[in-house]
C-alpha cells in the first residue's frame, strides 16, 4: 500500500496553547496533584485548551484548513481567561482545569470556525456536543478527587490559536503544532 505523503491522514484539532510562564504553572498544579491522587500529570509541552476537534483528516486538504483558518481568524475578539476552577469528570478519569465565568469570545469563536471550518467541506462529529473549555491536567487518578479543589494561576491573555497533529501512542498522546495564528 501506498504511504506517500499525499494520502498521509493527520488527527487534527484546534486548540489554544497557554504561554510558557502560565504551562509551567499548571504543569507544576498537575504533578502536586498526581502526587496527592495518583495517575498521569500532563507535561506543560502537551496542555492545549481544544477549540474545535477535527478528527482524520488528509494531508492532502491541509491547505484549504489553513485557508479556513485564516479567515475565521480575521474574526477574532481579543480576550483573558481566568482559569480558575479544577474539575473532575469520572467517566473519562480526567482532572482538568477550567473557567468559574463563561467567556462568551472564547465559545463564540469556537463557533465560527467550526461554521467556517464545515463551510470550507470539513465534517465535524459529535454535532450535539457542547463545546465546554477545559484544560486537562491529570489522567487516570488512583483515587477521585474531591470538589471544590483550588486553582490560582495567573490572567492568561490569549494571543493566538494553533492547529495541532495528534499521535497517539503506548505512552499517551503527543500533539505537534502544524499552524500558529497570532491575533491581537
Ligand atoms: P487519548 O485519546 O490518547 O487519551 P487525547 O484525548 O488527549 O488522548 P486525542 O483523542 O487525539 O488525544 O484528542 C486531542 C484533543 O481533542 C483532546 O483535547 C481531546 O479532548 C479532544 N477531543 C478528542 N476527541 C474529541 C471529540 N470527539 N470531541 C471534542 N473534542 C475531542
Ligand atoms: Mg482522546
């Protein structure tokens, strides 16, 4: 079979990535905490917000994705997220960190580049999934962690988002950068 590069299928997502001062920190809040409750702490290079899940995706449609992007770019609000809040989903045993306040340019622009993403030809799945931000920290704790766990961190003033490759391996998922968009 033919493994050219054309035919190459990517698992794809958007995501934001935090700046280097704010990943350290919640790099830092995961290892206390999978030292307090077990399980496997994300390393700062793989903590990524998604903003929108694309699946396999072609190599070979790469370019008309990044056309896509660009414009649902142009569209951009500029706002901060305050992550503020640690959660627990049992199903998926994961801890994540996420936001108390909703940040209405943060869903709204998820939004569009899904609407401008599907325009360009791409199928999202999952229509009836609501998009909920979060920032997984810790998977597979040895025991649950309660509620109401703290988060203090600094104001995180998001300035772009990335395109990023999905490889999934025995030791966990990597994710490479493919596309950055700066915004202001
Ligand atoms: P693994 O699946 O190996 O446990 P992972 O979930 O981090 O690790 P991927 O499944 O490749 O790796 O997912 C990449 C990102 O996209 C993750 O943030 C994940 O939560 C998100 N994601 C995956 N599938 C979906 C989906 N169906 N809908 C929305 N987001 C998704
Ligand atoms: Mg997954």
């Amino acid at each position: 079979m033919s493994q050219g590069a054309a035919d190459e299928r990517l698992r794809l997502f958007f995501a934001l990535l935090p700046p280097p001062p704010l990943a350290a920190a919640l790099a830092g809040r995961a290892a206390e905490l999978a030292g307090e409750y077990g399980g496997r702490a994300l390393p700062a290079a793989n903590l990524h917000m998604t903003l929108l899940f694309l699946g396999d995706v072609g190599a070979a449609r790469l370019p008309v994705l990044n056309l896509a992007a660009s414009s649902a770019a142009a569209a951009w609000r500029p706002f901060t997220l305050q992550l503020d809040r640690l959660g627990y989903w049992p199903r998926q045993q994961l801890l994540w960190a996420g936001l108390q306040q909703a940040a209405p340019e943060l869903s709204d622009f998820s939004a569009y580049l899904r609407s401008t993403v599907e325009k360009a030809g791409f199928s999202i799945g999952d229509a009836g999934r609501a998009f909920f931000p979060h920032l997984t920290l810790l998977r597979k704790p040895g025991r649950t962690p309660p509620d109401g766990l703290s988060l203090t961190l600094p104001a995180w003033p998001v300035s772009g988002f990335a395109l990023l490759a999905s490889t999934r391996t025995a030791a966990g998922a990597s994710y490479r950068p493919l596309a950055v968009w700066p915004v202001p």
